[in-house]
C-alpha cells in the first residue's frame, strides 16, 4: 500500500507539471525596410511583419515577454517575438504595428552601437540603429522590453558573437565575457534604471561554459538561434532558462512560416 501511495503520488507530480507547463514558440526578427534591394533571410518588409503579428493575433497567440516568464504570468497559448540589433526599424515600423494589435516585443541592444549612433546621430541610413534615447523611448510604454546582445561582441572574426576563440584558455574566455557583459549592464543600467537579466546571443553562437559565465552574471533566461518550440513551466523555472528561436525571413507567407511550429 505503501508503494502505492507512493507511486500515486509521484504519478499525480507528474500529471500536475505538465498541466503547468505550455508550448512557448518564440519568432527572430532583425531589420525591416521598404527598400527591396536589402531584402533577404534577415530583413522583411513591413507588410509582413504586419502579416505575421495579424496572424498570431487571430490564430489565438497572446505575446509573452520575458518579464512576464519570470514571474509566471505566462498565457495559455503564448509567443514572444523578438528583435535582434537594435535597428532603428524596430522603432520606426514595429512598435506602431504592435501596438495597432496590442501585441509586445523584445529587442535586444548592442551597446556599442547604441553608443555609438548616441554620439554620432545617423537616423538616414536605411540600416541605422537606435540610439539611447530612442531605445530608451522604444520601451517607455510597456509594449517593448529590451535586452542585452552585448556589448561589443556582434561580429564574426577570430569570435563569432560571444562564443569562445579556439586560442582563449577557460580563464581569458571567462573573463573577456564577464567584462563585455559587465560593460553592457553598466551601460543599460543608465537606460533602463536596473541590469538586464535577458540575453540573446549574437548569432546564436554559445557554448555550455557561455551559458554558466552569462549564468554567473545574472542572465535567468538566454535566446538562442536553436529552432525549436520552448516547452516552459509557468511556475517552477530552472534557471537559466535557454530557449530557442525561428528566423523569420523574407518571402515566405505567415501561414506558411509558422506552420513548421505545428510540427514540433
């Protein structure tokens, strides 16, 4: 009998966490322009950005931003779309066509850039960032919040992103990390009034020993370039949280880009 109960209970745990548990697909943008030159696998239009958060809406989604996952306020059909760079599209198109659906977002800051475009104003170019004021504007109103993408860490050279060099030891990997991170909550910390605990990796690059040095810094949940459906617990988190993300590319239907997550 004893066995038994035992065995009863462990059972109803297990039913009780996958009742608490919910699909989390999360979608990847980075640009988006009117000019049709630069559009590509990275850079939509902004009639289908529109498609898709028109889609999401009427099949159902509710958005989910990474606040809400920590603190376990997390619906019954979510998904979160974020934005990688920091452009300034993401000010100038997104922000308007998300709030026209009462839909939210993530955008992830390179500070560096964000720095940079605040010392040197550009808002011309077709590619240009956002600079502090505008980031600081793009998450004033509840419907963005933003993220660290690091400091200066986006560039495919000897590193890609913020992974490990081949020639680094653990300790120079280590510390090079801590530093570019440290340098990103300084910065964020004058934007936002508090470090950011969210970070998506640059080019989805990142090894076991990224995760730990990102956990040791105080990062609960990290965006990845994996492709797959997140399957997250809306009240027990182990943290950190990694979590994957689909590119949305350019000329591909919303009904069709989202069906591979009836997939999975």
């Amino acid at each position: 009998m004893a066995f038994l109960s035992v065995f009863s209970a462990a059972a109803s745990k297990g039913e009780s966490q996958r009742e608490e548990s919910v699909k989390l697909p999360i979608v990847m943008y980075h640009h988006i322009s009117e000019n049709k030159s630069l559009l590509n696998k990275y850079v939509i239009t902004p009639e289908e950005f529109e498609s898709d958060v028109k889609y999401l809406k009427e099949n159902g989604y509710t958005s989910v931003l990474p606040s809400q996952i920590i603190d376990g306020d997390i619906p019954e059909k979510p998904v979160m779309i974020t934005f990688d760079d920091g452009f300034l599209s993401t000010y100038k198109y997104a922000l308007p066509i998300l709030e026209k659906y009462s839909m939210t977002g993530v955008c992830g800051i390179i500070g560096s850039l964000a720095q940079e475009y605040t010392d040197n104003p550009n808002t011309v170019s077709d590619c240009a960032y956002m600079d502090i004021n505008t980031v600081k504007k793009l998450s004033e109103n509840g419907v963005f919040e933003t993220v660290c993408h690091t400091y200066d860490m986006h560039s495919i050279s000897a590193r890609k992103g913020c992974a490990k060099m081949k020639e680094e030891s653990d300790a120079e990997y280590r510390a090079a990390l801590i530093k570019d991170l440290t340098r990103f909550n300084e910065l964020y910390e004058t934007i936002e009034g508090a470090p950011s605990d969210i970070i998506a990796f640059p080019y989805g690059a990142y090894t076991d020993a990224t995760i730990e040095i990102a956990s040791d810094c105080g990062f609960k949940i990290m965006l990845t370039c994996d492709e797959k459906v997140n399957v997250v617990n809306k009240t027990a988190k182990n943290y950190p949280l990694v979590l994957g993300r689909f590119n949305r590319p350019h000329g591909i239907a919303s009904e069709t880009f989202f069906s591979v997550w009836d997939k999975q």
